[in-house]
C-alpha cells in the first residue's frame, strides 16, 4: 500500500472536510453523474503539483475554491492533503509516513507542505519526482486519455514511452545540457572579446608605465628645487605686503582730516539753501495766485463767447422751426381732402367683387357634378387595365419559362454525353497513374537509403571535428599564454633599454657624467651598481648595504674622475662620487669562519671582473651579511671587525649597536633588481619564442585538420542537401501524383453522378412545361375577356362634354380676382393716406414745444453774460496787487545766491583736496591688493606643485607643506642660489616633454596583466566545460536510447499478451516510425483483431478501440508499474463481456499497483474491497459516504450497492 489517505476542504464540489482512506487493492468510488467523482482524480492531480488549469476543468485558482450554494457561502481556501505510506522506504525521506499537502487562497497565492511544514514547489516536485510521480503521465488517467492516447500522432506517444522508461529525468538533463553550452559558448564569446579589447590597452598602459616611471624621478628632482624657489618668493612678497599695509594706514588718516575741514563747508551752504528756498517759496506762492486769476479770466472770456455765440444759434433756430410748422400745416390739408376721395372708390369696388363672386360660386357647383362621373368611369377603366395587364404579362411569363426548358433540356443532353467521354478518359488515364506511382516509390526509398548512409557517415565527421576543435581550443590557449609572455618579456626589455639609455634612477650629476661618457668624458667605466652581478636573494642586502654608493662611478684613473668633476662644475649639472681604480685603496677583507647564520662577506657574494676587486673590496669588503637580525645582534658580541651587518631582508646593524629596519617606501626603481632583470632577459625572451613557434606549430596543425574536416563535412552537407532534395522532390512527386489520382477519382465520381442528377433534371423539365401550356391557356381566355370590357368603358367616358362650362368658370375667377386685388389696394391706399395723417399732426406738435423751449433759453443766456461781464473786472484789480508785492521778494534771492556762490567755490577746492588724498589711498590699496593676489597665485602654485598648504597667522611665520603625514615650513631663503631657475626650468621642460602620464600606470599595468591572465585561465576552463557538456549528451544519448529502445520492446510484448487476452485472440504490436533514430522516432501502433486483417487505429471500431487503449494501459504498467493509479470511468466504452475481461486484468495488476477506479459499472465494482459513494443531495455540494466490503458477510452485488443507492 502506497496511498493512504485523501483529506479534501473547499475543494471544489468538496465544501465540508472529506477524508478517504485507501487500502491495498482496488478502491472504487461510485456514485451519479455530475456529483463530483471526478473532482476526488482533479484534487490527486493538484496537491501532486499540477500548473495547467485546463488539465483540471478550470481556469483560475478561483475554480479550485468552493464556490457556495444556495444555503452555503463561498469558502476563502482550498486544501487537499495526500498521505503516503513510506515504511518501505520507497521516498527519499527520514518518515514513515508522509504528508503532502497544497492550499490555494482567492488571492491566487499557493502553498505547498511537506508533513505540516510549508515548502516550496520544487521540494514537493523532488520528492514525488524521486518516485516517478509527480510528472507520470498514467498515474492519473481522466475521462478520454485511455482514447486519446491512440488518438496521438506517434511523435506524442513517444512521451508515454519516455515516461514509463524513467528517461524524463535524463531528458531534462539533456535540455540543461544543452542550455548550459549555450550559456557557456556566450561566456566564452564575452571573454573572448574581452581580450581583444585588453590587448590594445595592455600596450598602452606598458608605455604610460616607463612614462610614469621617469616622471616620478623627474618630479622627486623638480620638488627640492622647487622648495627652495618657492620659499624665496614666498618670504619676499610677505614682506610687501607688509610696507603696503602701513603706507595704506597713514594715507587713511589724511583723508578723515580733509573730510572734516570739507564738512563744515558743506554745513553754511545748506542755511544759505534753507534761506533761498523760503524766499522762492513766498515767490511762488504770489506765482501761483497770479497764474489762477489768469486762468480764470481767460475762462470768463471763454464761456462770455459761447453764452454770445448760443444766443445767435438760438435765434437762427426759431425761424427754421416757425417757417417748418407752415408747411407742415399746408401738407395736412391736402392729405384729408385725399383720404376723402378714395372712401368713395373703396365703396363702389366692393359692390362689384360681391356681383362677380355670387356668379362664379353657381358655376363651380354645376362642374363638381360632372367631374364626380368622370372620376367613376376613370377607376373602372383602370381595373380592366390591370386586369389585362396581368393575363398579358402571364402569357409572356409562360412563354419564356417554355423556352428556357427548351434551351436547358438541349444543355443537359449534351452535359451527359460529355460526361459520358471524360468518365472513359479518366479510366484510362487512372491505369497509367497507378504504374507510374509504383516508380515513384521506389525512387523515393533508394534515396532514402542513401541519405542514412551519409547522415551517418557526417555524424563520424561531427565526432572527429569536435576532438579536433577541442585540441584547437588547448592549442590556442598555449598560443595566447606564450604570445602574452613573448610580448610582455619584449616590453620589459624594451622598457628596461630605455631606462638605461636614459639613466632613470640616478641623481642628475651621475646621469650628466655617464651621458658625457660616451661624448667628451674619457676613462668612465660605469656606476657600481652596474659593474656587478648579484643574486636575486642577496639584492635587499647588498642595496642596504651600499644605499647611495649604488651610484658612485668608477673611473679608469684619477685624472678621469677630476676631469668628470671640473665637467660637472662647468655645467652646473649636479654632484658625483668618483672612485678612481689607480688610487682607490681598499682595507683588510674580512676573514670570517663559516657558521649557519652567516652568510658571507659582501664583496665575497658579488661577482665582477677581476680588476674591479679594489673597488668592491673598498665598498664591500668589512660587510658582513647574516640571516637575520638574531644573527646580527649574537654577533654583534663578538669581535668580527665589520664595519656593518646587514640582514637578507635589507636590515641594517652598525657596530655601535645602532640597527635600522622596517618597510622601505619606494621612491624609484631598484638599480640592482633592474641590473639582474637585464641580463636575464635575452634568455628568457628566447625561450619564450621557442615555446610560441611550438605552439604555432601545434595551433596550426590543428587549424589545418580543422579546416580539412569542416570541408569535407560541407561537401558531405552539400551532397546530403542534394539528396535530400532529390528526396524531398520524390515525395512531393508522390505526393502530387497520389493527389492527382485521388483528385481523378472524385473526378469521375462527380461525373457518375452528375450524370444521374442530369437524368432527373430532364424528367421534372417535362413535367414543368405540361404545367405551364396548362397555365398559358388560361391566360388567353382572361385576356380577351378584359379587352372587351375596357373598350366599352372608354366610349362612355368620350361620350361626357364639360368644355364650354370649364372656360366659363375660368371667367369668372378671373373677374372676381380681378376685383378682389382691386379692393385690397384701395384699403392700403386709405390706411397710408390716415397714417401719413397722423404723423403730419405729431411733427407739428413737436415743432411748437421746440419754439417754446428756444425763448426760455435765450432769456437765461442774457442774465448770464451779465453776471461774467462783472467778475472779469473784479479779477483785473486783483492782478495789479499781486505784480506789487513779488519785485522785493526777487531782490532778496539774488542776494542769497551770490552769497551761496562764494561758498561752492571755497567748498570745491577742499572737495579737490579729498579726492586726490582718496585717490592715493585707493592707489595704495590696489598695489596691497596685487600683492595679496600674487600671494594667491604663488599660494595656488605651491600647492599645484608641492601638495596641500597651510597659510600662516602673522607675516613672520614661513608658509607650511603638508607632505604625507608630516607638516614642514618652506625654507627661509633671503637669496636665490644662481642657475637655480635655469634648473627648474629644465625640469618642467623634460616634464612637459613626456605629456599625459598615468601616475597610476605601473599598478594598472600589473592589474591587466594578471586580468589577462585569470581571463585565458577562464576561456580555457570555459573550452574545457563545453567538452565536458558534449561529453555528458553524449552520454545521456546512449542511455535515453537504450532505455528507451528496451523499454519499447518491453512493452511491445506486454501490449501484444493483453491485446489477446482483451480480444481472444487477434495480434498487436508497437512499430518505430524511424528505427534508426532512437532519439526522436514516434511509436505507431499496428492492431490484427481476431478475423480481420492488420490495419492501423484509425480503422478500429469505437469498442476496438477503447479495448486496444486498455491493452496499452496495461502494457504502460506492467513495463513500470507505479505506486498507485486512479482510473476515471476508463471502462465506460466496454460491454459486459469485455469489462471481465477488464476487470480480471485489474485484479492481476492491483498486487504490485494500488487502484482507486471511478466507475458506474457493476461487474467492475465487484472485484473493489472498498466503495466510496458521492451524492449531491444539496446543489452543488458533493457528499461522500463509504463501505468496507471486507467487513461485510458474503454479500452479493446489489447489496454492496444497496446502502449507496440510498
């Protein structure tokens, strides 16, 4: 027993908490359609891990969640719990018994639990994976799969294959295989390019190295120099500034004393301001009031004028008005005499139009009774006119239908006899098809064999080139690794040329004295440092020990070494220390015993040519180097007589006890390390050219096998594509002659029974023109019949005369329309002539009130010019008072401005006075503030050259540097050395000269280099990982075909046992639709039921069919039998006798496969040791209840459906 028990809440149909326990053997659940049986294989199908809702009857996770009834609300979740029973082991976990459970929320989150613990998808997937549950395609088989798997093209059966083999697992591999080359073939394309990218700027970074090199030497040189420049500048321009601050303070006290002897000027001419300013002010008062009498005479004249001009306008109004109310009176008389006249013609106008009205309106009356007859005789004419009509059009109808019959019965005649010809043609022509087409086939099949051979002949050529590109990918990465060496060494030496030749490393004196060795200088040997020959681990030791002395020239004789230094003096171009061979004079070389911790004397461990020994003996002679310091200070006890011990690692112990060490902060290249590297390198380049010219050799071979298989392999492609398309056109030949006899076939066919249809067609053609002669007589009769009665009718409607009384008629209306008008123009005559009347009477009532108003404006008019005459006198006395008092007031002000002339004057001058001590102050304080500018400027120079400032507080205190972690004052210089400007000039030049440096270049160069390094590491691993992919598909290849292949066979056999079993005979059997290729060939499935030949699936009757799917069923499971199955109404399609069958082959396989069925047949409930059943006693609410067939005494079979039924 694998499955033990099924918990279901609010899964579907399931509201209530549902639990179903499962027992060995077969469990069928029963109950009637549409009660949710199925929903028990959908909820085994979802907490198993299902993704796709359609496989569940579903759409969203919302489908799965209990959805409410009538008297139930909707539930919120959706749990199902699977129980599996692990005591034997068979899952991959430390339980006996194991819980698997799934939720799903409205929200549409999902939870997945692995014995009450919450885990993630892909763990439940693992376990049940482990056991081939989770993505067995038979574990849970639903209504229509038994069916559709024959229903299946054989490339989709495959996978039923695959599943029931146990490759799945293998496959999926296979596909991560593939991806991972995929991924990996990009990685390596990025990495790939990556070093092309690098390789341009490694030499870039190599020459901005050496650069960056000589620029730090150069700087070292330039800072000292500049040191002392700056502090000379520095101190001279604080001392300015101090002489510009006390002139500008004294110039600052003259010019508060002028500013306050200006001010008391400024104080009297503002009283003399105040004074003038109250005297114009009375001025302009007086000015004022003058200016207002003026303004206000010349306003009297000006209303005086208009009051005049509007009494003569007035006057000339009143006798326009007056002359205009006579005519208006004269135009009133004559209108009423008019209005008169034209009552008397209204009046006898309307007599008239009464007279010629009465006539017209008897005449009318007698004419209606003439037209209502007419209109009678009119509408029966008009229905004997349809009524011929209608038989005349039927008689026509009748006619053409009989010649359409005609014409038709003559096509049909010769449509059969054509059809007739093409039926013997295409017999003929279907017998030529049927010998051709048995050529085709067999052409197609020799191309087929063909092109198997060769598919197999370019899958030995993909092997051989894939080891071939593999070595390739090896050879390469050797080629890169030597030529990046090659490369770098090349580099290192040129770098190390350039160097030398251009004596970087060395103070300026020595660098003068070698340069002008090889020129004017004679007897110069070299420096000492590269006169000797050190071991790489001796290097710390000796370059501690010798320190400056490094640099010291050897000279052949002393006339050498004083003809360097008068050199040096000449051209001002530094110090150097000489040491002549012919007076040096070394002292007693140290004789030591050997012991563990001493290494040896210096100039014992160096080696240099034999005539150099008075030098090295001098230098190195009383120099012991030890171990380490422990060594140094046990020695130290004892009397050796050195004169220094120096340690391997460069530590320094002087006899006195004084001992140095620590780390040493590089500041420019190790002379000895450079030395060593230089000799070595000719070597070592050498080397590495032999190692590429064997790497090319090898890269080369493998590229030329390389090349000479990918051309055979695209000729092998080129004749396969041939092949193939020879091939391809023999199958579409074919297939096209197989259609095309196909198509002769519904050819004739439609011939045969075009020609029966053609037969009927002329038999009802016969029978339709009986009908219509029939009809046509008919027509005739009622034609004739219409003709005679509307002639009759037509002679009675000419025999009625209407004439004479129409056009009296017309005379009338004309008259009394004629009167009528007449009458209509009078009466708006009449009521113009009133209107113009009244209008007349309004204008000349107007024109009164205007005369009246005019004399009462101009009797004010008068009084008013009088009372203006009086007040323009009255202001012309006024104006002469004013003109007396302003001449004393002008006297006084000119008075007051001379006064305030004299002190504007006396005011200007010490104004000028102040102005021109401001302007010495303001000249003062510009050269204070040039000078503060150019302190800037040589602030911002130092710190552009030297590093970081700190100002100081008073002028007395020197300008502080901040130099890593010290603070140090710039040197107090009160002179400049001579030359020294000269120096720093050349300096910057040669600075200048070298352009952009990359000061970080000698890092960055080490960092590419290593990255260029990890990256070929990296592009070989990826190479080799590719390999290693191809390695592991091929492999998985042999063992998917192979388990596949045995598999097949496995179930072949099973499939043809239960085929006779189920059918009592008969054969069947599982065919490779491509033998050859195991790795993608469908499976097709041949049935010989028993009295019939072998014929494919889809000739199979409905019952065959089904039985056939049953047998494959079973086959599936005998192969790979699964720790249980559920089985939903697969025996649905069986009759009774077959369902035995069935259910005896269930019973076989329920010892190794526990069964749960969904069922609703009894013979298969029969054989089940357990029986749910499920109702739907509420809408839609599924209900289950269960019976244990062990615990019940020999029952029969209705009984055990007796308490479900209920």
């Amino acid at each position: 027993m694998r499955l033990k028990q099924l918990d279901l809440h609010g899964y579907k149909s399931f509201a209530s908490r549902s639990v179903f326990e499962f027992t060995s053997g077969i469990t069928a659940i029963v109950g009637p359609n549409g009660s949710g049986k199925s929903n028990i294989a959908d909820a085994i199908r979802w907490v198993m891990g299902e993704q796709s809702y359609r496989n569940l009857r579903g759409r969203s996770t919302e489908d799965m969640i209990f959805a409410g009834s009538r008297t139930r609300p909707r539930q919120g979740m959706a749990e199902v719990i699977l129980t599996l029973d692990n005591s034997d082991g068979w899952l991959p976990i430390d339980y006996t018994e194991v819980t698997v459970g799934r939720r799903a929320y409205r929200s549409g989150e999902n939870e997945y639990l692995l014995n009450n613990n919450r885990v993630r998808y892909r763990d439940v997937l693992d376990i049940l994976n482990s056991a081939g549950l989770a993505r067995s395609n038979y574990t849970v088989i639903g209504q229509g799969m038994v069916d559709a798997a024959l229903a299946l093209r054989p490339e989709a059966r495959r996978a039923l294959f695959e599943d029931t083999a146990g490759i799945t697992p293998h496959l999926r591999k296979r596909e991560e295989a593939l991806r991972r080359i995929q991924e990996t073939e990009r990685n390596l394309e990025r990495v790939n390019d990556i070093l092309n990218e690098l390789r341009p700027r490694a030499t870039s970074l190599r020459r901005q190295a050496e650069r960056a090199e000589e620029y730090i030497l150069l700087s070292q040189d330039l800072q000292e120099l500049q040191r002392i420049w700056y502090g000379y500048q520095w101190q001279r321009n604080r001392r300015n500034l101090a002489r510009a601050e006390e002139r500008l303070r004294e110039q600052r006290a003259r010019i508060d004393s002028h500013r306050e002897y200006h001010r008391g000027f400024q104080e009297k001419q503002e009283q003399i301001v105040a004074q003038q300013n109250q005297v114009r002010q009375v001025i302009a008062d007086l000015r004022r009031r003058e200016t207002a009498l003026r303004e206000d005479t010349e306003r009297l004249r000006r209303e005086l004028a208009v009051a005049n001009e509007r009494g003569r306008l007035h006057r000339q109004q009143r006798q326009v008005i007056e002359g205009e109310i006579r005519a208006l009176t004269s135009r009133r008389d004559i209108l009423q005499s008019e209005i008169a006249r034209a009552a008397e013609e209204l009046a006898e106008h309307e007599a008239q139009y009464q007279a010629a009205h009465a006539e017209l309106e008897a005449a009318r009356a007698e004419l209606l009774t003439i037209d209502d007859e007419r209109r009678s005789l009119d509408r029966r004419v008009r229905d004997e006119q349809k009524r011929l009509d209608a038989a005349t059009a039927a008689i026509a109808e009748c006619r053409a239908r009989i010649e359409q019959i005609t014409e038709r019965r003559e096509q049909l005649a010769a449509a059969r006899d054509d059809a007739e010809a093409q039926i013997t043609e295409i017999d003929r022509r279907l017998k030529e098809a049927e010998a051709h087409g048995r050529t085709l086939q067999e052409r197609e099949e020799a191309l087929e064999a063909e092109c198997d051979a060769l598919r197999q002949e370019g899958d030995d050529l993909e092997k051989q080139i894939e080891r071939t590109r593999e070595e390739l990918a090896v050879a390469e990465k050797n080629l890169i690794q030597a030529r990046a060496e090659r490369d770098r060494l090349l580099a290192r030496q040129e770098a190390l040329a350039r160097i030398r030749q251009e004596l970087t490393g060395y103070v300026p004196g020595v660098r003068e004295v070698l340069a002008a060795g090889s020129n004017s200088l004679e007897g110069i040997l070299g420096t000492v440092a590269t006169l000797m020959n050190v071991p790489g681990e001796l290097e710390a030791a000796i370059e501690a020990a010798l320190g400056a002395r490094l640099q010291n020239v050897v000279t052949e004789r002393w006339e050498h070494a004083e003809a360097a230094i008068a050199y040096l003096k000449r051209t001002r171009a530094g110090w150097a220390t000489f040491l002549p061979l012919d007076t040096v004079r070394p002292r007693q070389v140290l004789n030591i015993r050997s012991e563990p911790d001493i290494v040896g004397v210096g100039s014992a461990l160096v080696r240099y040519e034999e005539r150099l020994r008075p030098v090295f003996e001098l230098l190195l002679g009383r120099i012991l180097i030890v171990r380490d310091l422990t060594a140094a200070r046990r020695l130290l006890r004892s009397r050796t007589g050195a004169s220094l011990f120096v340690t391997l690692e460069g530590e320094t112990v002087q006899p006195g006890g004084v001992l140095s060490g620590g780390t040493r902060k590089s500041s420019g290249p190790n002379l000895l390390a450079q030395e060593r590297e230089w000799r070595e390198l000719p070597d070592r380049i050498a080397t590495a050219e032999a190692r590429l010219d064997e790497f090319a050799r090898a890269h080369a071979e493998a590229q030329d096998l390389l090349t000479d298989l990918r051309r055979r392999v695209q000729e092998q492609e080129r004749r396969l594509t041939q092949l193939r398309s020879e091939r391809d056109a023999a199958r579409e030949a074919g297939a096209r002659h197989a259609q095309s006899i196909r198509e002769m076939t519904r050819d004739r066919d439609w011939q045969t029974n075009q020609m029966e249809r053609t037969r009927q067609e002329l038999a009802t053609l016969d029978e339709r023109e009986e009908k219509l002669r029939l009809r046509m007589a008919e027509s005739d009769a009622e034609q004739a019949a219409a003709t005679a009665a509307l002639s009759e009718l037509r002679e009675a409607l000419a025999a009625i005369e209407d004439g004479e009384l129409r056009r009296r008629v017309g005379e009338l209306e004309t008259r009394a329309a004629v009167a009528q008008r007449t009458v209509q123009s009078q009466r708006r005559l009449m009521e113009s002539h009133e209107s113009n009347l009244a209008q007349l009477a309004r204008q000349i009532e107007e024109k009164s009130e205007q005369d009246t108003h005019l004399a009462a404006d101009m009797a004010a008019l008068d009084r008013e010019i009088e009372r203006l005459n009086a007040r323009s006198a009255a202001i012309e006395a006024e104006n002469k008072a004013i003109d007396e008092q302003i001449h004393p007031a002008q006297e006084e002000l000119s008075r007051l401005e001379a006064a305030q002339r004299d002190i504007e004057h006396r005011a200007s001058q010490s104004l000028e006075r102040l102005h021109e001590s401001e302007i010495e102050a303001n000249r003062i304080a510009l050269e204070r503030d040039r000078i503060l500018d150019q302190q800037e400027t040589l602030a911002r120079e130092i710190e552009s050259d030297l590093g970081p400032i700190d100002l100081p507080d008073t002028v007395s205190h020197q300008l502080r540097l901040s130099l890593d972690d010290d603070v140090v004052e710039l040197p107090q210089v009160t002179s400049l050395p001579p030359g020294l400007g000269d120096e720093v000039r050349q300096l910057k030049t040669r600075i200048r000269r070298l352009g952009n440096v990359n000061v970080d270049a000698p890092r960055e160069y080490e960092q590419l280099l290593d990255r260029q390094t990890f990256l070929q590491g990296q592009a070989s691993d990826l190479r080799g990982a590719i390999a290693s992919l191809h390695e592991v598909i091929q492999e998985l290849d042999a063992i998917i075909e192979r388990d596949f292949v045995a598999t097949v066979e496995k179930v072949n056999e099973a499939f043809g046992e239960y085929f006779r079993v189920l059918f009592g005979g008969g054969n069947a059997r599982l065919i490779l639709t491509d033998p050859e290729n195991p790795s993608t060939t469908g499976v097709d499935i041949i049935a010989h039921p028993p009295g019939k030949r072998a014929q494919g699936l889809a000739l199979l009757s409905g019952g065959e069919r089904s039985l056939t799917a049953v047998a494959l069923l079973f086959a599936l499971l005998r192969a790979n039998p699964v720790p249980f199955c559920f089985l939903d109404e697969v025996d649905a399609a069986l009759d009774e006798a077959n369902v035995n069958r069935f259910r005896d082959l269930l019973v076989q396989h329920a010892e190794d496969t526990q069964f749960i069925i969904i069922t609703h047949n009894r013979r298969t409930i029969e054989v089940a040791s357990t029986i749910y059943g499920i109702t739907m006693s509420e809408q839609g609410v599924s209900q289950c209840i269960s019976l244990k067939l062990d615990d019940v005494h020999e029952p029969t079979a209705s009984q055990k459906l007796g308490p479900l039924q209920g």
